[in-house]
C-alpha cells in the first residue's frame, strides 16, 4: 500500500526563538515592547475658581499631558499633600476643620490603588491649629508633621499600621515676632525632617528662626526643648530642603528674597550658616516680590527657588566640596504666583504650579546646564498649588 508523507521544515533551536520573538512583536507588540511604568501626579489646590479639590492624574511623558483620573474634596482647600515613603499612603493638610465648630484645620489620610493611583479615605482627624500649610512624612514612614501659618504652631501624628493617622501627639506653640511688617506674630512654614528621621526643621517665618526638634518615632512626637537658628531679622525662613548626599541644607526665606546656605552638623544635628546669596534678578521690576518654594535635582548639583512677584525660578549651581551656591540665571514659570514646584524623580522635568494663573508649566532640565527649559507645554488646573508624583509598579 502506497503511503504519502509530508516532509516537515526543521529549524534550528536558535532560529525558532528568532522567529517566535519576531510573531510576537506582529502581533502582540504590547508584549513585545517592555512596558513603563505608569505615572500619577497628585496635585492639591484652593478650593476655588471651580476647583475639584485634590487632582489625580494619570501623566504621559512623552506627550507631556495629563488626563484626571479622580478627583477629591472632602473638605475645602486641599492645599499640601504628602506621600508616605513605601508610597502606599498619601497625606493631604485641609485648611477646613474637621467638624463646623473646628477653627482648625484638617489631615485626611488616603490610602492608594496600586493600579489606578486612586485615592480611597482611611480616616480624618482635626490639624489641631489653623491653617495647615505644609505636611510632610518621616523617611520611616511612622509620623507625620503639619505646620501651620495662621496659628503660628505645629502639630505631628504618629501613622497607624493601616496607613491612617492618629489624634494629634504634639502640639507646640511658638512665641514672639520680629521686624517686618509681616512678622507680629508667630507663623510655621515648613517641618523638613532629616534623612535619618532623628530630627525635624521647623521654618518660622514669624519670628526668624529654624527650630531643631528630635523626633521620637515609636510615639509620633517631638520634644519641647528645640535647638533654636535664628536667621537674619527680616528674613523670614519659609522652606527648607536638605541635600540627599552631602552634609548641607537651604532654606528659602520669603520676605528677604534669599537663600540661606547651612552645613549640618553630623553628630548632632545643628545648622551654622555658611552665607546667603540673593534670588531676584536685576533685570526685572516687580513692586511684589515673595520666595516661595526650595528643592534640589535628583544628584544635588542644582538648586531651584520660586519666586512670586518676578514670577520666575533662580537656579544655582551647588558646589560639592563647600555647598556655596553660584548663580546661574533665571527662568519664568510660565504663569502667575508659583506658590510651588517639583523637580522630576528622574531628573528630566520640572513642574511648576503656578496659583493666579490655574496651570501647571513642564521645563525640561538640561542636563548639562542645570537649567528648566521651557517645553510649551501645561495643564489647567484651577488654583493650583502643590504637586506631588508617584510612579506604579
């Protein structure tokens, strides 16, 4: 009996991955092409000129746009936010108080969708003071810190095993004033804590000084007794940023216009100024001028300052064996009142919030200059405020 055969092609084991490799990327490209992660930039505003509150976005860097992907207010004015450093919390200072009989204000404690970015509520508890401005977390992820303008004081919670945060652990009030205008009272800033957690920065901008106060991280609070900096009388100490390798911190001071240049002490903690540099420029005239927000790049080369008024950023050169700080120039927002900025965790992009003008402006940052070049494009986002970013896995 005739029997038919079909001879079968045979390819080498190497050649068949080839070609497998090659079908997939046809076909499936999406798995063929490594995938990056997604990016969410959470942006906190003044409840105001139609604002949802607290932005979630879901952010496209190559197209440099953003579509939201929640939005957030369940109380007014979300202005300042916080993320928790394993990235699985985020913290949002509301200048509302908790209840209508709170003068205070309020600290909601979210937790984050590891696929969405979206924000789910933990819990909320009263600020204790007024007007919280500012809120940042520990580098242990165990206590949050909160300033307050109107109140002159500051407030810190101890972070529970659920990502919430409990009732108020301290709660210390400043005293005194100084020689500005601005300054009859006490007015809390900013409480930047050290890079091993041991202590907190705490800018006054009412009474001149930075306070040093050591945390205790089992129980969420701070010691009464601080170490105190005065600054220059008039000078007003608004933020404070620390640099991530070398023993040297800046603190921008709103009333004077400057930055304050620090080396710290490793033993202990302690700041000795080093020297102050200007922020504004010459070439513009503004009858209104206030520094608002500090940071450094990624590697600590450069150092980056807003101002309100001029509108722009001051950017300066850090000098890696003294922490002297040169100018380098500076470059607008792109908008009116950048109450705040963030420098991009890659170290590509810039985003300034920009408040009187509802955007929020992306510079690219030349690498090898330092400085934020103007991309053309924003986002409009009324009254907006702070920015934060977060990149899931």
């Amino acid at each position: 009996m005739e029997q038919n055969f079909t001879k079968q092609a045979t390819y080498p084991p190497g050649i068949l991955r080839m070609l497998l490799v090659f079908l997939s990327f046809i076909f499936y490209p999406h798995l063929a092409m490594p995938q990056s992660p997604t990016e969410i930039l959470y942006i906190g505003t003044y409840s105001e000129n139609n604002s949802k509150g607290l932005y979630v976005l879901k952010f496209d860097r190559d197209k440099l746009s953003a579509d939201t992907v929640q939005t957030v207010h369940h109380k007014k004015n979300p202005t300042f936010l916080a993320l928790h450093p394993e990235k699985k919390y985020l913290y949002a200072a509301y200048r509302e108080g908790k209840d209508e009989n709170d003068p205070a204000g309020t600290i909601g404690a979210y937790a984050i969708d590891e696929k969405t970015g979206k924000l789910n509520l933990i819990n909320q508890v009263s600020s204790v003071g007024a007007s919280p401005c500012h809120i940042s977390v520990d580098p242990t992820g165990q206590v949050v810190f909160v300033s307050h303008y109107q109140g002159g004081n500051l407030s810190t919670f101890k972070i529970l095993e659920s990502g919430g945060i409990s009732e108020a652990v301290s709660f210390i009030q400043h005293e005194g004033s100084s020689v500005h205008p601005n300054q009859t009272k006490p007015h809390m800033h900013a409480m930047i804590p050290s890079l091993d957690g041991k202590w907190v920065y705490a800018s006054d901008l009412g009474i001149d000084q930075i306070l040093k106060y050591e945390v205790n991280l089992k129980k969420g609070s701070v010691k009464k007794d601080p170490e105190v900096f005065p600054v220059k009388p008039g000078s007003g100490p608004r933020h404070f940023v620390i640099h991530p390798a070398l023993p040297f911190a800046y603190s921008v001071e709103e009333l004077s216009n400057t930055v304050g240049i620090y080396t710290i002490e490793p033993k202990n903690g302690d700041l000795l100024l080093l020297g102050r540099v200007e922020m504004l420029s010459p070439k513009i005239q503004s009858d209104y001028n206030a520094a608002a927000d500090i940071h450094l790049s990624v590697d600590g080369s450069w150092l980056y300052a807003s101002n309100r008024g001029q509108d722009n950023l001051a950017i300066y050169q850090v000098d890696q064996e003294t922490g002297l700080l040169s100018l380098q120039g500076h470059v607008p927002t792109g908008g009116q009142h950048p109450r705040n900025f963030k420098v991009d965790e890659k170290g590509e992009l810039i985003l300034v919030a920009n408040m009187e003008t509802d955007n929020v402006v992306f510079f690219r940052i030349n690498d090898q200059t330092g400085i934020p070049e103007p991309t053309g494009k924003s986002i409009s986002i009324p009254r907006a405020v702070f920015i934060e970013q977060l990149f899931l896995k």
